[in-house]
C-alpha cells in the first residue's frame, strides 16, 4: 500500500526494477480518491495519517521527502467511528478525514432513486450485450420501492443483472431467485402468527437475519472474509461457519473489473 501511495525506487523491494511514481504523485495539484478506506491495514493507516498531517511523504526506497497538494477523499461502507470504538481503524486518522463528512443514505432511504438506478442498469445491461431494449415491468417498479434493500446499490445491480440474463421477453420481472429471498421481502408484510408457534417463527426470523447480514456484509467486503469480520466484529471461523451455513460462495461477491464501454 506505501508503494501504491507513495511510489518507489529500483531496487526498493523484490522485483522493484524501475523506479515508479506513486498515486498521490499523480494526483498532485488534483484529487486523490480513496474508496473504502476502512480495508487500510494499520501499517497503511500510520503511512497516510503522516502524509496528511505534513502534506509530506518519501517514496519507498527513497532518501527525498517531497511534497504534493493533493486533496484527499475518502469512502467508507461502514462507521468509521464503530471501528475505531472496536480498535479496527486509528482514531487520529479519523480525526484527520473527517474535516467535512457527508453521509450518503441508503438506497432505501432515497425514495424514487432506486427506480432511477433501476432502469440505468438495465440500460447499461442492453448495450453490453448487445441486445433488444427491455423495461421493468409495472409490478417491479412497485416492488423495488418497498425492499429493504440490505446490500445497497450492489444488491440492485446483481439482482438487475441476474434478471436480465434470465428473461427472454421485452419485460423484465424482479423476482427473488431463492425461497429464502421471497421470506425475506415479504418478512416485513407477514403476519408472524400464521408462521407457526412463537420459538419456531423466532428461530426463522433470526436465520431470515442472519442470511440477509451475511449477504450484505459479504457485499460490502467483496467477498473478503478478513474485513468482513472486521466490519462485523464477529470472529474469522464464527463468521465463515456462518457463510458455510446459508450456502453463500464469497467468489460470488468479489468485485470484477467491468467490462462495460
């Protein structure tokens, strides 16, 4: 990560065999944007907290401080302040980011956005595959403003995609894939009564739960189980026997590059 930040000489470290300038070298005199700052292992931390306390930093390798006016910005899916009160993030470097903070709402919180975002993807969808244009049909539009939407945009434009791969017709139908997704959306609409005696409806809303954390977490990380521990604050092995438990490959949640022009 100092490397990534900072650049490095020949010959600083296994396989350093030209000297390359790092991203707040490139960024000097611009922005430099920082996407989920919260993965940063703590040797990283103390590396930009030093930077943006001095405006200062040395190349690896290097024996020349040198100086950028960069502005930093920096994204974070989760509270910062909840990993710093768990000891996951410094609080100096916090301290430091935090200079004029804005709080983006979830998606479920940003009302007819969602049908916006929607309709983009889908679009988006069209072109790359090179394919007929296709709308939501009336009863998505509905539903899509009543979901929880746990996993935020991401969950959007999987659930968006895996449709769209799915349908033939002009009309795309948002329906969840797996009987687990239905009991989820419909929870909050269901008369907990008619789902059995009380121990057996409380033992199906905390697997509902679960199940719903656990994708959503595993969103978020992109599928790293390390940070999405950390983001949790549940144990590495307690949180994977989770994962094993609902049947969820983390491959599936890794980021891949797009491949949309």
């Amino acid at each position: 990560m100092e490397s990534q930040l900072f650049g490095h000489t020949r010959g600083a470290f296994t396989d350093a065999r030209e000297t390359r300038a790092g991203l707040i070298a490139q960024a000097s005199g611009g922005t430099l944007f920082l996407d989920e700052v919260e993965a940063m292992g703590p040797r990283a931390q103390v590396a930009l907290l030093r930077f943006l306390q001095d405006g200062e930093y040395r190349p690896l390798g290097g024996s020349t401080v040198r100086g950028a006016n960069v502005r930093v910005i920096a994204s974070s899916n989760v509270s910062l302040a909840d990993l710093v009160a768990r000891g996951a993030f410094r609080s100096d470097l916090l301290f430091r980011l935090n200079v004029l903070p804005l709080r983006l709402p979830a998606l479920r919180d940003r009302g007819t956005d969602v049908v916006l975002l929607a309709r983009t993807f889908l679009r988006r969808f069209v072109r790359h595959y090179a394919q007929a244009s296709r709308v939501l049909d009336d009863a998505s539009l509905e539903w899509l403003q009543r979901y929880e939407w746990p996993g935020n945009v991401r969950e959007l434009e999987n659930l968006i995609h895996r449709q769209f791969l799915m349908t033939d017709g002009q009309e795309v139908t948002l329906v969840p894939s797996t009987p687990d997704d239905r009991d989820a959306v419909r929870a909050a609409d269901d008369d907990p009564v008619s789902r059995g005696t009380f121990a057996a409806a409380k033992r199906r809303a905390i697997a509902e739960f679960e199940r719903r954390y656990i994708v959503a977490l595993l969103e978020r990380a992109h599928g790293n189980i390390s940070l999405a521990s950390r983001m949790s604050g549940k144990e590495r092995s307690r949180l994977g026997k989770l994962v094993k438990k609902y049947g969820l490959e983390r491959e599936l949640f890794v980021e891949k590059p797009s491949t949309d022009r």
